[in-house]
C-alpha cells in the first residue's frame, strides 16, 4: 500500500529532506508494515514562510491554493497510489479532488475531528493565532456536525501570534509545546476529555516532538495529531475497501464524471495537459 502526502505548497529542493523528515516522524510507528509514503507538492505557488503563513486566511490566496492542490492530486492519480492525503487543516480541494480522481482522498480535518470523537464525548481544539482562525475551525465542526461534542468556547488560539511561533518552533519547539500544553490543560478542566491539534503547523510540532498525550489530576487525556490520524485513516479505509468492496467515499449522491465529461469539461475551461 502506497499512501501520498500532498504538500499544498511548492517544496524547493533545499526543502525536500527536512520535510521529508518531518512527515516519517510525525507519522512513525504508525502503519503497519508494508505500507508506504511518499511526498508530493505542487509547482506553482509561494513556498510556506513563517512570516507569510497568514495568507491562508485570505480568500484569493485560498483559491489559488485549491487550484494548484487539485492539480497535484490528478497528477498523484496517474502515478497510481492508493491514497492521497491532503496536508492542510483547512482540507483545501478535497470534495473538489474527489469529484474529478478515482484515487481516495483524504484531508486532516474531517479524519481528525471524527476519530477525536471516538476517543471522548467532549471535544476540545487548539489551533494558530492568525485572523479569523477561530471561527474557520468553528466552521469546519459545524458542517461535519459535529457542534454538540464541542465543549464551550472549545476552539482555542494559541497564545502567541502564528508568524512568530511557528518562526520559533523551527529552532526550538519547547516553548510552543509548553504553551499548548497550559492551554490543553484548561480544556480539559473545562470539560474536555480529548484535545485536537486543529492545524497542520502545530500538528507538525507537536507530531515531531511526541506529544500525543498529556497527564492531567491523574488522567492521561489523548492529543489527537492530524497528520498521523490522516494516514491511518486513509490505511485503515483501504483495507476495509479491500477487504469489504466499501467505496471510498460514498457515491449514492455523487455525480461521477466519465473520461468524456472530463476532457470535455476542462477543454470549455481552457485546462491543458491534465
């Protein structure tokens, strides 16, 4: 089994190993063996600086993100892995990605979110410090249904500013973990009993470093990491589709496109080579 980690921006060749690093360790010891991961990203696009990490919120940005991020996975169809799997919080392109490939995909979001739901009855979130970051992770809870597992006020910010922290964890992740640490605790005072690591950033920290679990008043309360809950899913849902025939995902309602509709469809849009 051959699962692709997409990247949804550029990653330069100086990159490559680090990133590569970051990906084995967030995800080590988590699949079974003889499964595989490979990492992919787009051409175009800005490279991920610390300093730049807000343009995510920007809805021009976002667009142009979706774009590249579709591109990538009909490019990762045609190399034939079993799953992709989109490496972004925000699931940028994954309903789009999955009307157009065959190939499963998958985002941190929703695999996330609904496998923290099986480890707690309250849920608690903590994500960046970037504008309207809140209320986007509040939204995403919401369209997956899922508003009634949040504890109040259950979406958190980390208490210092994105571009700064993540700028920071790069050289020394100790004083983010610590921080998320303080704050994970107060969730779980508040009501809590499992806490998510609600983006791909703080994911990466927190994935690299170990912190899956924290002990609070003599409980061990899980933190649910998206990266490595992203992959097992994806692995976990291959095997029950080999195993079982499950479609991935559904297709009761979906309009599935033939290799006709598509080359006509992109042809109207002016889309070439794809």
């Amino acid at each position: 089994m051959k699962i692709c980690v997409l990247n949804i921006t550029p990653l330069p060749p100086e990159y490559l190993a680090a990133s590569r690093a970051t990906v084995d360790a967030c995800c080590a010891g988590v699949l079974a063996p003889g499964t595989e991961l490979a990492l992919r990203a787009p051409k175009l696009g800005t490279v991920t600086l610390p300093q730049y990490l807000e343009d995510f919120r920007n809805p021009w940005f976002q667009h142009l993100v979706v774009h590249e991020v579709i591109g990538s996975v009909i490019e990762a169809d045609r190399e034939g892995f079993d799953a992709i799997v989109v490496n972004c919080f925000d699931d940028p392109g994954v309903n789009e990605a999955r009307a157009r490939v065959r190939t499963p995909v998958f985002g941190l979001s929703e695999a996330t979110f609904h496998h923290a739901c099986q480890l707690g009855a309250r849920l608690g979130a903590l994500v960046p410090d970037m504008p309207g970051q809140v209320g986007f992770v509040q939204r995403q809870i919401e369209a997956m249904g899922l508003s009634s597992r949040l504890i109040p006020n259950g979406v958190r910010a980390e208490r210092k500013r994105f571009t700064e922290s993540f700028a920071e964890a790069l050289a020394d992740p100790g004083a983010m973990i610590a921080r998320l640490d303080a704050q994970a605790r107060e969730l779980v005072d508040d009501g809590a009993d499992v806490v998510v690591i609600a983006c791909g950033g703080l994911g990466q920290v927190c994935g690299t470093q170990g912190w899956h679990v924290i002990e609070h008043h003599g409980a061990l309360v899980p933190v649910v990491n998206p990266l490595a809950t992203a992959v097992k899913t994806a692995e976990m849902q291959l095997g029950l589709q080999r195993a079982l025939g499950t479609p991935i995902p559904g297709q009761a309602h979906a309009v599935r496109l033939g290799p006709d509709d598509i080359a006509r469809i992109e042809r109207g849009f002016g889309i070439r080579g794809q």
